[in-house]
C-alpha cells in the first residue's frame, strides 16, 4: 500500500504575510490597551499589589529564617507532634520526619509559610485577573488593599506562619475545580460541566487536605468547612434533581472525614503538662527551641513557663474563653467599631463587583433591584453564616483580626472566582422566576455620587487602617499613612 503524504506544504509567501498580520494584530491590541484607562490602572494595581508581596519577601525571609524576626509562638506552633501521644495541632510536627535533620527547624518554617502565604496571595490575584476589565478602578483598589484582606498579613507580621493560611489552598483548589469542571462558555451566565467530574476531582479535598489541615490546627474546621459545604450544596442545587434535605445529607457525608478529624482533637486531643514538656524537652535537645524554655512550676497550674504556643495547649475550652475574656474586655470598644466598619467595606466592594462580573457575563441586561437582592442573598451565605460558625474561636483565642481576616478573605474570593456568582445567580434567577429581558442594566449599581463617594471613602479607610490580630496592651488600629509608609520602607 503507498503512504499518502498529508504534511501539508507550506507556501512561503503565505508564511510572510502572516508576520505582518500578526503585528498588526499586536498593534491592535496595544493600541486598544493604551486607550482604556481602565486596563492600564487595573493593571497596575495588580502589579503594585504583587511588587508588595515580592518586596516582603525580600525584606523579611532572610531575618525570619536565620534571624528572631518570625513570630515565636507562631514558630512553636509547628512543633508539636505525637511523640508523646495523640493531641491536638500534633500532625504538624511530623512532617518534620520528611524533612533531613540537617535543615534547621526555623528554616523550614520559615520556607514554608512564605510558600503558602505567597500561593495563596498570588491566587486570589488570579481570580482577580479573570474578571479584572471589568471591576472598577475603586472597586479593584479596596479588593486589594483593604486591611482585613490579604495586605492584613503585610501589615501584621507576627502572623505569617500562623496555621490558618493553611486553609485557603484548598479552598483556592475547591474554586479551581469548580472552574475546570464547570467552564462558563462565551456570553453564558450559567456554568455547564459534569457533576461526577467534580465530586472526584473534588474527593482529594474533602477526604485529604480538609482532614489534614484539622489535625494541624483545629480552628480551621470552623473557618473552612462550613464554606466548602455550601460551595458544594449550591453545586448539587443546580445540577442534581433531588430535594434540598437530600442534597444535603450527601453534603455531609462528603465532609464527613473533616467532621470525623474534628470530633477526635475535641474529644481526645487535649494534652496534659507532663506530655507538653515531654515534647519541649524533645525539641530541646534537637536545638529546636530556646535554652531554659522547659521548665514547669512545681504545681503544674499553669505551665507558663513553656515556650510560645506549647503554654495554652493544656487549657480546657473553659479556660481558655476565661483568658480571652479578660484579655478581650481591655480593647472591646475598639473591635466593635471596627470591625463592623470593615464588614460593611467589604459588603459594598463585593456588591459593586459581583454587579460589574455578572452584568458582563450576562447575555441580557437585567434589573438592578434584582442584582440587589442576590447580593444580600450572597453576602449573607457566605460571609455572616461562616461568621456565624467560627463565633466559638472568638470566645475562646482573642486573636480577633485573625479570624476576621479569614471570614473577609473566604468571602471576597468566593465573591471574585467568576464562576460561583455565575452559578448562584443562575440558581436564584431560576428559584425567583424572573425575567431579565427588558430589563435595564445601568454602569453602577448605586448612584455615580454614591457610588464614587462610597468607593473613594473606603479607599482612604484602606490606607490609614491597619488591623492587628489581636489588642492586648495598646492598640494603635488606625495610622498616618505616611507614618505607615514611612516606617515600612525608609525605616527598615
């Protein structure tokens, strides 16, 4: 049998003229870039956003590997293991099994967070990237600089390598699954995808990762789970036929393995003193931890003598919320007006940026009350209901900014992904029965002088605010900018 040569024949004069089309096209591009104010201002602040994090890097790494600059009890934190038993926060310390003896402990701490801080910064700005000629330039501005969003971590550096950055790369995966699995086609408001596909792409994350980052510090069930479970229940409300009680009894079992890790810590993973200064001592002779650190008082009452956060793991829920009572009392006027303060920042910059992404999907133009409505619907599924169940770790850690800044963070990139307003819409859309043709879809939710004064309030509030994870002794919540900038970048 002859072969039929099917490599096609290149004509080179067709091959030269399609040089000067693809610069032409290039030129197009550039020249519609240069002429919307909108994409070269967006685009720099996403640049300017990402050049913060590259120059904290920089400036911090060195001095929080080698140096005392990374937080101690943050630091701690990761030391603790089962050695002496099952406790809680204990798988952490077991990594330290794949790492070689010779790399210092506070090196690779260091390394570590850095690496899930910067994955997780760097992903929000991906979700960003998708929908970002589309956001205002005030929307775009406080989505990244509000303090109790991802600059919270530049602000504060006592919280890089705390244990709750940890959770938001699997919700980054959740979100990622739901794009990959769900793709938005051009000019459609509703995801189409496979369901199986994304129950099995999305088992490694609830069966492993959820589990995992339980038994390193137990906090982020209820700063995690809840908004994992909801993600999933809309998805099943939108693509399965089955009644809501149904729906979500499957939910539940899908999250049963993060459950079933959280009921063991709670019931048994409450260390006594005698084990916490076994695993000092431990870490004591690996040159881990600081010399005269492993010392308990004769009556054990307190164990205030152990080092960072190996201090408070022995205390019973009781306790601990004593401590934070007595501690959070000293600055209470302070967190109440703060907080609420930047909750309702956050509410208007989703709900001016859900408005912007949905009415840019939209193939129809729609009715403003009716994006209103969705966005109180949304604003209350996923940033008041995960509020609602991570009230029991303000009762008992006063690390109040921290656990804010988790709730905010969630929220504003479940607000950004693209495809999950998409798919809530959709659903409510669907649930109320309405219509969107004929609808009219203005540039702005609110008013222009609404909306411009609003925006550029909260965009001052995003340059003078800085939002500490906790008040203890003082509590210097709002700065100068300049003394701000000042002190970040001439003094260090």
């Amino acid at each position: 049998m002859e072969s039929t040569d099917t490599t096609p024949h290149l004509d080179p004069s067709a091959d030269r003229s399609a040089h000067p089309i693809s610069g032409m096209a290039i030129g197009r591009r550039i020249k519609s870039f240069v002429t919307q104010p909108r994409l070269i201002f967006n685009s720099a602040l996403l640049f300017i956003f990402s050049a913060a994090w590259m120059r904290e890097l920089l400036h911090w790494f060195h001095t929080d590997a080698f140096g005392t600059s990374l937080n101690y009890w943050a630091y701690t934190d990761w030391l603790i293991d089962y050695s002496q038993g099952f406790i809680r926060r204990g798988l952490s310390g077991e990594i330290w099994r794949l790492v070689p003896a010779t790399v210092s402990r506070l090196e690779f701490v260091a390394l570590l967070s850095w690496l899930l801080v910067l994955a997780a910064a760097f992903g929000y700005v991906r979700l960003l990237a998708r929908s970002w000629k589309t956001l205002h330039l005030l929307t775009l501005f406080g989505l990244l600089f509000l303090p109790s969003l991802f600059f919270f971590y530049i602000h504060d550096h006592d919280t890089i390598a705390r244990k709750e950055i940890l959770g938001y790369i699997p919700l980054l995966l959740h979100l990622l699954i739901l794009e990959k699995t769900f793709p938005l086609a051009g000019g459609s408001t509703l995801p189409n995808g496979n369901l199986r596909r994304y129950l099995l792409w999305l088992m490694p994350v609830t069966v492993l990762l959820l589990p995992v980052i339980i038994l390193v510090h137990e906090g982020n069930f209820l700063l995690f789970v809840p908004l994992h479970a909801m993600i999933t229940l809309t998805v099943l409300r939108t693509q399965a036929r089955r009644t809501f009680p149904r729906l979500a009894l499957w939910t539940g079992l899908l999250y049963l393995p993060a459950a079933i890790a959280f009921g063991a810590v709670y019931l048994a993973g409450t260390p006594g003193y005698d084990t916490l200064l076994g695993l000092c001592n431990k870490w004591l002779a690996a040159g881990a931890l600081q010399d005269g650190t492993c010392v308990l008082p004769p009556n054990q009452l307190s164990g205030s003598t152990l080092p960072g956060s190996f201090n408070p793991m022995g205390w019973s829920v009781a306790q601990a919320a004593h401590f934070t009572q007595e501690l959070i009392f000293m600055h209470w006027g302070t967190w109440l007006l703060i907080l609420p303060l930047l909750g309702i920042c956050l509410w208007y910059l989703v709900r001016q940026a859900l408005y912007s992404i949905l009415r840019s999907r939209s193939p129809q133009s729609f009715s403003p009350r009716s994006a209103q409505r969705y966005s109180g619907v949304f604003f209350r599924k996923y940033f008041l209901i995960p509020l609602l169940f991570s009230l029991p770790i303000y009762f008992t850690a006063y690390d109040y900014g921290r656990w804010f800044t988790v709730t905010c963070i969630n929220f504003v990139m479940l607000a950004v992904s693209l495809d999950l307003p998409c798919l809530e819409f959709a659903l409510r859309k669907q649930g109320a029965g309405e219509e969107t043709a004929g609808a009219v879809s203005r540039a702005h939710l609110d008013h222009p002088m609404v909306f411009y004064a609003v925006s550029i309030l909260i965009c001052i509030l995003a340059v003078v605010l800085w939002l500490p994870h906790y008040c203890i002794f003082s509590c210097t919540i709002i700065r100068s900018p300049l003394l701000f900038f000042s002190h970040t970048y001439l003094v260090h």
